[in-house]
C-alpha cells in the first residue's frame, strides 16, 4: 500500500538524523517504528483484555492478601 507520511521540519530532521547514524534510508526506521508501535499497542490491548477478563475472578482473594500485608 502506498502512502504518504507528512512530517514536521523538525520530525524529518530527527527522522534523518537516525536513519543516517544507522546507515538506514529514513524510509526503513520510519516503517520499522510503525511495526514497533503497532506491536507495542497490540500487546497492551491484549494484556489490558485478558486482566478485564480474569481479574475479578481473583478479586476476593487479591483483596484478603492486601488485609494480610498491612
């Protein structure tokens, strides 16, 4: 897919920046920081999923472990 990425002057200067320090085309860090960010997210929706799902089963007894610890 083909796609336009509009950049700050300050964004596209930090964007070469790095892209130059690592030898890379800008091109390549900007599509490997969508992957980062996109798996990154991914992963927080699927933890923030599974704690919805399973933490009130554990409520009642995460409640008496926080009376034992004061």
């Amino acid at each position: 897919m083909l796609m336009t990425l509009r950049l700050s002057d300050e964004e596209a200067d930090a964007l070469r920046h790095r892209a130059d320090r690592e030898s890379r085309s800008m091109q390549d860090v900007a599509r490997q920081a969508v992957r980062e960010y996109v798996e990154n997210h991914s992963r927080a929706e699927l933890l923030d999923q599974v704690l919805d799902e399973e933490l009130p089963r554990y409520a009642e007894a995460l409640e008496r472990l926080g009376q034992c610890s004061t």
